[in-house]
C-alpha cells in the first residue's frame, strides 16, 4: 500500500464511485495513496446504502484499493468545532468539517468536489476536482 498523500471528502469518494466529472484525479489520488476519514465514510456509504448497494462488500473493495481508513479522534471534534464559525456562512457540514479537521491534523490536501471549499483560508491545501 502507498504512503497517503491525499484525503478524500465523500464528495471527491462518490465522484470516484460513479465515475462523475472529477473521478479520474480521484483514481490517481488513490494510486498514490489516499485516506478518507470514518465520517466522510460513512456519509459515502450511506448515500450508497440507500441506493441499495452492497456497502459492506464496497468497504473491503476500497480497503483492498489501498484506502486508509482515518478515525476521527477528540481533537478531530474540536477543530471540527472551531471550524464551524468561519464556514457556516459557506454551508459546510459537520462531515466537511470532520475531513477538513481531519487533513489538518494529518497535514495532507483534500480532494473535494465542492467547490465552496476554494473559498476556504486554511493551512491545508484544498484541491476541487471538478
């Protein structure tokens, strides 16, 4: 398995998934090694679950792709806390803000396909990739 070098959001997972406009930066993230976080996880497979899909069978095919798995720790909650005030006013989730304290704490750049996050002034590279 590679080194991680990226994080992916479950918007830039899906994208990947359905192969949507973006889906091929995705792929060469996960060649190069890719994390997503439990959270961002789950919010993926949720959507994928009420779509009827084999979520379980997914979660091994990603495993089995190199994807690491991140869990989302006590200091993931705070920064995902204290990032709530400067981007309520661009409609972040709780999810994006858990990916978004999560590639923090790991110092990696997150690959997203919402393009709200270009207007985001952090100290973590933010990649839309579509």
């Amino acid at each position: 398995m590679a080194e991680a070098g990226f994080l992916l959001d479950a918007s830039a997972l899906l994208a990947y998934l359905h192969r949507e406009p973006g889906w091929q930066r995705v792929r060469q993230a996960v060649y190069q090694g890719a994390v997503v976080g439990a959270v961002n996880l789950a919010e993926a497979l949720g959507k994928l679950a009420e779509k009827g899909v084999d979520t379980a069978s997914l979660a091994l095919k990603l495993q089995a792709l190199g994807i690491r798995v991140e869990p989302f720790l006590a200091e993931d909650a705070l920064q995902a806390a204290r990032l709530r005030p400067p981007t309520r006013s661009l409609g972040l989730s709780l999810g994006d803000r858990a990916c978004l304290a999560l590639g923090l704490r790991l110092g990696l750049p997150v690959l997203t396909a919402d393009r709200a996050w270009a207007e985001l002034d952090l100290p973590t590279e933010i990649e839309v990739i579509r």
